[in-house]
C-alpha cells in the first residue's frame, strides 16, 4: 500500500507544538500517524522560518530550536528554489506565501496538503484538507 505523502502548514504543526484548542488533538493524532510512518510528512524552509519567528516569540529561541529540531526528525523539509518562486509570483493566490507553499507540493508531488485554511487554496490542483478531516478518513 502506497502511503500518502502529506505536506503541512505551518497551523498544523504550530497547533501541536502550541497545543492551540481545538487544534491540538487533530495534530496530535495526526502526528502519531507520521510517528508510526503511516504518512509520509513534509514541508516547506518557508514553513520552518515562518514557525522559528513565531515560536521563538511564544517561546524563546532555546525552546524554539529544540521544538523544531524534534518536528525535523519527523517531517522532511522539501526543496523550495527559483522555479517555485516564479511561479507563484505569477499566480491567482491572494497570499503569497500560500502560492509558495503550494507550488512546493505540486512540485515534489504531494498528495494533499493539511492546513486549517482550505479556503486559501480554491484553485488548487491537489487535495487540500484539514488535519481532522484527513485524519477521519484514515479512521
């Protein structure tokens, strides 16, 4: 059986490592499924600096590298290089940095990407869903 090759937002994963309500329990249960290699999870290096900057603020820098180098040991941070960048400069997405995240996963060709702001990604040509949605259907 083919394991689905997931990529996350930086929600999903700030929901776990912030235990954010109701956040928390869908990433959580999602992150034992990656824990266990039941999905294949990945990001983006714009996902780990958007989540330094903010978990360094909620947190403190220390606390912030030790999250981030345990989330590692887990998600595999894809490349994000000029081809990425070009084409969500020059794409419909009202945020740009959701163009980039979205480029990235058409390009490494991710199934779907887990994010609480589906709506961000209409135009999307990948299956986009919430971590409670897509954990649901594993169950």
């Amino acid at each position: 059986m083919n394991k689905d090759k997931v990529f996350l937002d930086s929600d999903v994963i700030l929901d776990l490592l912030t235990e954010r309500k109701p956040y928390f329990e869908p990433s959580l249960e999602l992150f034992l499924l990656i824990q266990k290699k039941t999905v294949l999870a990945f990001t983006s290096p714009v996902v780990i600096a958007n989540m330094f900057y903010i978990l360094s603020r909620h947190f403190n820098k220390d606390k912030a590298i030790r999250s981030l180098t345990k989330i590692k040991k887990l998600v595999k941070v894809l490349n994000c290089g000029d081809d990425e960048i070009e084409r969500a400069l020059s794409s419909d997405f009202k945020d740009f940095e959701d163009a980039i995240q979205y480029f990235t996963a058409l390009t490494h060709e991710m199934d779907i990407i887990l994010t609480r702001n589906v709506k961000d990604y209409k135009m999307a040509k990948i299956n986009v869903s919430t971590p409670l949605e897509y954990v649901n259907t594993l169950n």
